[in-house]
C-alpha cells in the first residue's frame, strides 16, 4: 500500500506508530518525489501547520476525531499530512 493511501484509523498503540514511521522511512528513500517537504526544515514546518489545521481536516473527511486528544492516531494523521502540506 502506497504511504498516500494509508489508513491510520487501525493506529492504537506505540508499535502501530512504529511500523507507520518504518513505512514512512521507506516510502522517503523510494519515492522522494512523492513528498512535498523532505527537508527536515520544511517538513518540521508543514508540521507545524498541519497540527494547526488537524481539526480542520478531520471535520472535511467526515471523521469523527477529537484531534484535542492525543493519540497515536492523531500524531500518525500529522506526520503523514506533513509529508505534503504546503
């Protein structure tokens, strides 16, 4: 399954986390032209707005997800955003 495509509403625990940032490290290495920011400066940034924006974004998509409680979920949803957010 492609990273882009990836459905984070199975993300509970610490290991689930895990296994998504070990497909994130691959799906950098093989298919860097499919992130927007992988300069560690402009993906900490687009980070930054999208933990802003999260709550906006889980409205948009029908989701029915408090983005004001942490979760492993909610930090998956923010990294996987930041790959692309401008």
């Amino acid at each position: 399954m492609q990273i882009s495509m990836m459905d984070t509403s199975h993300i509970h625990t610490r290991q689930d986390f895990v296994v998504l940032l070990q497909a994130m490290h691959r799906d950098l290495q093989c298919n860097p032209s499919d992130w927007g920011n992988t300069a560690l400066l402009d993906f900490l940034e687009a980070l930054i707005r999208y933990a802003e924006d999260i709550p906006h974004y889980y409205r948009n998509t029908g989701q029915a997800v408090n983005a004001d409680n942490a979760s492993w979920r909610v930090f998956a949803d923010m990294l996987l955003g930041a790959r692309i957010y401008e």
